[in-house]
C-alpha cells in the first residue's frame, strides 16, 4: 500500500529516548511524559525488559550481587533495536518480560504491541546504541547527582527487588558507579534535552510536552493531508473491475428503498438489511475457490451425483469493523455457519479528524487463508476501510485476497481506497452514491452514520 503515497499513522510514530544514570528517576519522568501525553497509543519500552539470559554460573553470582548487571553487553541491544524498529515500521513487536527476583527472562511471557503513535524508550542505555539513536525523534537525559542516585537505588532495591542492604552498596561500589562514570553520562553530549532530576521539574517537563504534542500535531494534519490527496479523479471508478455493484433487480430496489423510508419499523428494517447483506455476501463468494472431490454424492431420491464439485469455505474468514461492520454478522453466519471472524475497532480522533485503532482481534495465521472478507456497513471518508486493509497487510495478509464488503459506500470513500492499494483490493457494495448527487445536496443523508443505529437500535 506505501506505494501509493498513503502512509498510516502507526507507520510514523513519533520515539522518545529517555537515559540517565541508575536511579536518575528517567523512569519517573517517563512515566509522566506517558501519562500527560495522554493517549492509549502511547507505549513505553523498558530496556530493564531487554536483559539477556543468565548461564546458571552467571545467575549464581547475580543472586550473590557480583554480577554486572550495568555494564552495556548485559542488555540485548540488538533485541531492543529490533523491536523499536519493528514498531517504527508498522509492525508487531514481541517483548520479553525479565524476572529481577529470578535474575532470567519469564518463559512464555511476552508483551505484544501493535499500532503505536507514541513510543517512548527508557533506560539507562537508550541513549547509548547509535541505531537506536538513528530511530529517535527526542532524546532527553535525566541528570541527577551520583549520591541521589545511590539512596534512591537503595530504597528501590530494598523494597522492591528483594535485595539486602550490603549487596546493594557493594554493586553499586563494584559495578553501577563506574559504569556510570564510563558509559552512561557521556550521552548526555547526544541528548536534545537534559532534565534536572529534582522534586519540581515540572517546567522542563511542560516545555517537552507543548514540543512533543506540537509534533504529533503535525503528524495528523499531514495523515489528513495525504487521506484527501486519494480521493483524485484521474481514473473513473465505473471502468474498473475490481469494483463490483449490486445488479439493480426489482428486489434490491426494494429492499434499497425500505432501507431508506424513515417510517420502517426496526424489526422490518432489520428483516430488510439481512436480506439484502445475504444478497451482498453471496455475490462476493461467488468466485470462491471449488476443487472436485472422489466421493458420492446421493440425492434424498437416492440419485448419484456424478462429478461433485466443493467449496472449502473453511478457507475463508471475515474481519468487522466495529460496530458497523457486526450489521453482517447474522448474514454471514447464515451464509458461512462454521466460518472465523476478527473484529477491529477504528475510530476519527475528535480533536484531529485522525482515524485510530482501538482494538485489534484477528482469526490466528490469517495470513493463510484464501479469501478475507472485510466488512463494513457503510463507507463514507474510506478512511476506517483503509486503515483496516493496512492492519491486514500488516499481518502478512495478501491485498489480492482482501475484499471489501460494504452496503453504502460513497464515490470519494471508493475512490480513496482504489488509489491506496493500487486498485489491488475487490470491493462490493450494494450502492455507491456518486460524488454529483451528493454536491447537489440529493443524498446528503449518505454522509451521515445510519445504518449501524437502525439496525442495533442505538439512535
């Protein structure tokens, strides 16, 4: 899809560095920044995550506390690297859980994370690795003078981490110290910002917000810029094969106009939409893969079928969007009784216009299956759609085998998604109001979310 010039907003996440010293409080400081950006998009990494598994020999003086846990190699860099660079290109990142009580990582225990605007690393090497730097859009160092660091070490390690009070000031005379010295407060020389960690600093942590929200700012105003560029008119959405209208027969003018006659009941109008989303569903699978099979077939006359042909609808999944996309479900489940079905969660920021992904549950491997059927009840921007599409490809889900399942669909919203994906995705609506009709003020009704409210009730 990135050949198209559409770039989704989780594929530019803006990463913030935070170092310093052992018990500098960059952790406290990171933690604010998280919680005053104020977004659920906003992810913070730990390097204390990325420590590397201990040998049993290693573990030993670790729980004996003369093992260096400061030093640069005792952190998988290359790990942490991989992960941040994952996140920064789109995709998902696995991170591992480290035990400090068992000095080893967690088995089993990894945190998934996906679709982050906001990534803020901490630690006291995030600052140290140039290829985590490269990835970096703000580097803050945390400054605070070594005793500080040493009693607020302490009382961490006491508390928190099981250790006693002679092992504590034995590593940090031993390792943490001169590490510090050595390693981690030369990069404060790479840092854009440097914070003092003090009991108020709040001014220096209000400057870097105003910055940072500025930024992200900019960030949604250009996804929008780059959402409008799509809706271009160089190609006319009629001449195109992949795009697939309902055939206008006597029953679907029907069913069309009951749709639209305000004094429908619910019950009928919900009677209504499951017949025409039947109607829908049945031309989308109307090219789904058959394969002949060498066994009998018999009639209830007791007549053999020569020849049987089979349709292996276990190789075809569904992904709603919610809410709108659910109107299909008891269509679908009709249609395809046994068949997997993922739900995503895509809504316009209120202060942006941006879309954003809430809430992603997708079928397992979906990237194996033959055909994906993304649906939605109504398409008016295409914005949610092609969000959606990009979530797909994010999991490996080939374009050719996504098709788009929409009942009102507008020719701006059509139009957007044919130029992201290249013309590459099959789309099926049961009616596409042209952009003419809705310029002329004819079908202004078709700009606004109905469909979802008339048929769960919801007004």
């Amino acid at each position: 899809m990135n050949s198209s010039g559409y770039i989704p907003p989780w594929t530019t996440p803006y990463i913030i560095g935070v170092g310093g010293t052992s018990g500098s409080g960059k952790t406290s400081v990171a933690a604010k920044l998280v919680s005053r950006i104020n977004t659920p998009w906003t992810v913070l990494i730990s390097l204390d995550n990325f420590y590397k598994p201990l040998s049993d020999e290693e573990r030993q003086q670790a729980f004996q506390n003369n093992y260096d846990f400061d030093k640069p190699e005792s952190i998988d860099m290359d790990l942490a690297y991989e992960c941040v660079l994952s996140l920064k290109e789109g995709k998902q990142a696995k991170i591992p859980t480290y035990s400090f009580t068992d000095h080893d990582r967690i088995p089993n225990k990894l945190l998934t994370i996906y679709g982050a605007s906001v990534i803020v690393v901490e630690g006291i090497y995030a600052l140290y690795d140039q290829r985590l730097l490269d990835l970096m859009d703000l580097k803050i160092y945390v400054d605070a003078d070594l005793d500080i660091c040493l009693a607020r070490r302490m009382t961490r390690d006491i508390i928190y981490r099981g250790r006693n009070l002679q092992g504590c000031i034995s590593q940090w005379e031993q390792f943490v110290k001169p590490n510090a010295d050595r390693f981690v407060r030369p990069t404060m020389k790479v840092a854009d910002a440097i914070i003092p960690s003090i009991s108020d600093n709040s001014i220096a942590t209000e400057m870097l917000l105003n910055h940072i929200q500025s930024r992200l700012q900019l960030k949604s105003q250009q996804h929008l810029k780059e959402l409008q560029k799509l809706g271009s008119y160089a190609v006319s959405i009629d001449s195109l094969k992949t795009i697939h209208k309902l055939r206008q027969t006597n029953q679907v003018k029907v069913l069309h106009t009951k749709l639209l006659d305000k004094t429908t009941s619910r019950d009928d109008w919900v009677f209504y939409f499951d017949r025409l989303a039947t109607i829908l569903l049945s031309l989308a699978l109307e090219d789904i893969p058959t394969e002949p099979r060498n066994t009998e077939v018999v009639t209830p006359t007791n007549r053999l079928v020569e020849n049987p042909i089979f349709a292996n609808f276990d190789r075809v999944t569904a992904v709603n969007i919610v809410r709108s996309g659910d109107c299909f479900m008891r269509s679908l489940r009709k249609t395809i009784p046994s068949i997997a079905v993922g739900k995503l969660l895509i809504q316009s920021d209120s202060r942006t216009g941006e879309p954003q992904l809430h809430c992603l549950f997708i079928p397992p491997k979906i990237e194996s299956y033959n055909q994906v059927l993304l649906m939605d009840a109504q398409i008016i921007s295409g914005a949610a759609i092609i969000m959606a599409i990009q979530v797909l490809t994010d999991h490996s889900v080939e374009l050719n085998k996504i098709k788009v399942v929409v009942y009102l669909a507008t020719e701006t919203g059509i139009r957007r998604i044919v130029n992201a994906t290249n013309n590459k995705v099959e789309i099926y609506a049961g009616e596409i109001i042209s952009d003419e009709m809705i310029r002329t003020n004819q079908c202004n009704w078709a700009r606004k979310r109905f469909v979802a409210a008339n048929y769960f009730g919801c007004k």
